[in-house]
C-alpha cells in the first residue's frame, strides 16, 4: 500500500499501486492510522480490539469446556461470578440460535460438572 500525500506532508489518499509521487505506507505510522479512522471508524485500533476481544472470549468458553468434558476442570471450581457470565453467554447464544432457526447441537448442554442441565 502507497500514501498519497500534499505539499505539507498530509496523507491525502491511497494507493494499491506505486503511482508518481506515492511512497510506501509505514503501517506503524500514527497518521496513516488517524487518516484510517477517519474514512472508517471501524478501522481503528479500539474497534478493532474489541472485535477480537469477542472472538477471545468465545475461545476461553471453548476452552473451559474442552477442561470441563476431559475432567480437568470442576466448573463449580470457578469464581461465581465467572460461572454465571458462562451460563449467560451460554443460554443467550442459544436463544440466537432459535432465533435464527439453526438446528441445536446434539451434545449441547449448559455447562455443569456432571452435564445434567
């Protein structure tokens, strides 16, 4: 990607090509990254980190229970607090599915030790 820049030195556009008097972008510069945001808000760092932050979560949750079905981890084990943001996410991601009419997974079950929710 090439910075397109005015006579002051202000990033004034993109490029996918080297054009006449484009440079190579520095995706580390703070500027390239304020000219981003401003064309796209969700091209910020903050956005950005949230959206994956969503992602991590739902790997932690996956995790716990690959802990939970193999024995190494007793869910009661964990924090109260802890445990019922997990039964939340868990329910809340089953009404979504509902909603949406997608088929319930055959081994679904509400995270407990012994599985009989």
């Amino acid at each position: 990607m090439y910075v397109i820049k005015d006579e002051s030195g202000k990033i004034t556009g993109l490029s996918l090509t080297k054009i006449l008097g484009a440079e190579l972008a520095n995706h580390q510069d703070p500027e390239l990254r304020a000219f981003l945001e401003l064309a796209d808000p969700s091209l910020s760092a903050s956005s950005q980190l949230q959206a994956l932050d969503g992602a991590s979560i739902r790997i932690l949750e996956d995790l716990i229970d690959v802990l939970v079905d193999r024995g190494a981890l007793i869910f009661t084990d964990l924090p109260e607090a802890a445990q019922q943001r997990l039964l939340e996410r868990k329910m809340l991601r089953k009404m979504v599915r509902k909603e949406k009419g997608l088929p319930e997974p055959e081994d679904e079950f509400i995270l407990s030790d012994d599985k009989i929710f």
